[in-house]
C-alpha cells in the first residue's frame, strides 16, 4: 500500500451503490489524507426507496444548486436539493467535510460516464480512484440468493474496470457484509477468488478519526450498512438488525475494514452482472439486462412499491 501512495497527489473516492455509499468513503478518504493526500469525494444521486419513493436515481435536471462539468459529472454542496426538495446523503456529508463533492450520472451508457469521468480526473489532475461499496455485493457473482441491488454497482464496476486502463483504480469493499445481502460465507468465497487470481491489492484499517467522523455524520445520514463497521470499532459483535429489523446482518471485526481489489479482476472472474451490461448503452437497458437473465434489481423493486402505493393511494 505505501509503495504507490508516494506517487499519489490527489485521490477520487466514490460511492459506488448509491444511497449512503458515501458515508463508505470516509475511512478511505481519511486514510489518504494521513499519507499527504488530497480527496474528492463521489456519489450518486440515488437514495434508497425508504428515504425518496421516486424510483431510481434522480436525473441531473432534477437537481438544483449543482455545477455541471459534463453529462455524467457536477458538483455538488450541502444545499444541492431536487426540485421537489429531497436532500441527498452526500448534500448532507458536505456539512461534515471540506472536500469538493460530485455526482455521476448513471443514465448515460457505461462508456459514456467512463469517458466523462476520465475527462474530469484529468482537468482536476487526480491520479487514484477508489470506488466504494458499502457491503460487499458489489463482490457477488450472481446467483446469490439475498442479491438484491446489483445494479449500480454492476455499472460502476464496468466503469471502475474502463478507468483501471487509464489511471490506477480500485475497488473498495467495507463492511463485510453489512448490507444483509451476501451471506459471510458467500463473500468469503468470493473473496477467495478474487484474491487466488490476485486481484486482492491490500485493505484499510478504520481509524479513530474516520470513525469520529462517521459517528457525527450518521446523525444526520440514515444509514445502515455504514452503522456496521462503527458498530464493530466499538466492539460490538454478533447479529444486528438492519432495514428496520427486516434483517439480521452479522457484526464481526472484519467490517470495520475497507479491502481494496482490482476492477478488472473482479469483473473477469466474479461479477456476472457486470460482464452481461457492459456494453449497455443506458441505465434502463442495463436493467432490462439484468431482468431478462432472472437478475433483479433495486429500480424494479422500487417501481414495484411505487406502483403498489400508487395503487392503494388510487383506492383511497
């Protein structure tokens, strides 16, 4: 890890799945700027059905109070707002840290948002992207029976695995399960492959400081998969509920660790969702995608409660 650190500057740690992923960045981005460096911070601009029953992410012109750099980047501060007034998770983190804060839009074909990412880590000279997931699924290799939000990060680690080309790019996974949908032993395997065709690269440690700072921002931020790896740090151990006692997630040491991998490893040798929509050329093709192989999704689960209380609301 120290090795290529030297040659760091200036990092882009992201969010990968949406909702509070962002919370997810905060030991990374923590961990980078104890080694001199300096950290942007990414997202994207979808929040779980739970907090804005609009299903899927919200497009750019929805948002208000941005700064647009290209079809799949802007800017973002903590009074960014839709035009129906939802406040994201990340409009909120910005209260909490100095660093500047994007969104990327995820609607635009996977090359186009790898190409307009590239285009953005270039003019903001930044040499090391990490992108962030909050649980592990990102790891799942397809059948698993609790996957149930492989979307995003299906279209990220595409994403990750086209910039990996360009740039040195990671995948980072916190929580180890924290998200209720990969099983311990589900990502153990998973891990194991990734590791035995060395795409496993290192891991970071959560550090008083990072958990400070997420300890403040969860106040503010709901989260649960982020609860975990704080849960953990404070020696907590054993089940947990989580999604308002739905599920029971397991509390280990191991979830208070960001393990870092290589885009391209995981793409080639794990995650079937994301070699079925890498060549997709938008967000609601790689759903169908997915759909079509008997994968679901968190947008089809979010349309299917919309239309159930769009329904109930009708009758009344």
């Amino acid at each position: 890890m120290s090795k290529f650190l030297k040659k760091i500057k200036k990092a882009l740690v992201i969010g990968i799945g949406g909702g509070a992923d962002i919370v997810g960045t905060i030991p990374m981005k923590s961990y980078l700027e104890e080694h001199g460096i300096q950290c942007l911070l990414g997202g994207l601009p979808w929040e779980r059905y739970s907090i804005d029953p609009y299903p899927g992410p919200r497009s750019f012109d929805e948002i208000q109070k941005k700064k647009k750099f290209n079809e799949s980047i802007c800017f973002i501060n903590n009074k960014t707002i839709t035009k129906d007034g939802l406040q994201f998770s990340e409009t909120k983190v910005a209260n909490f840290v100095k660093n500047k804060i994007i969104f990327i839009n995820i609607f635009n074909s996977i090359r186009q948002i790898a190409a307009d990412l590239n285009e953005f880590i270039k003019d903001q000279e930044i040499d090391y992207v990490v992108g962030v997931d909050v649980g592990g699924d990102v790891l799942a290799i397809g059948d698993e029976e609790g996957l149930a939000s492989p979307l995003a990060d299906s279209i990220m680690l595409n994403v990750l695995k086209i910039l990996e080309a360009k740039c040195l790019t990671h995948l980072g996974v916190l929580g180890y399960g924290s998200d209720g949908e990969l099983k311990i032993n589900e990502i153990n395997k998973c891990m194991a492959i990734a590791s035995s065709k060395k795409g496993l690269v290192g891991s970071v440690g959560l550090s008083v400081d990072a958990y400070k700072a997420m300890k403040k921002i969860i106040k503010k931020v709901e989260t649960d998969a982020s609860r975990i790896p704080l849960l953990s740090f404070e020696g907590s151990y054993g089940n947990h509920p989580i999604r308002r006692g739905r599920i029971q997630v397991e509390v280990h040491p191991m979830s208070q660790i960001t393990f870092l991998f290589k885009p391209t490893v995981v793409f080639k040798n794990l995650s079937k969702p994301s070699q079925l929509i890498s060549k997709s050329k938008s967000f609601y093709e790689s759903n169908e995608i997915l759909l079509a192989n008997s994968i679901s999704s968190e947008f089809n689960y979010e349309v299917r409660k919309h239309m159930e209380a769009t329904s109930l609301k009708n009758k009344e």
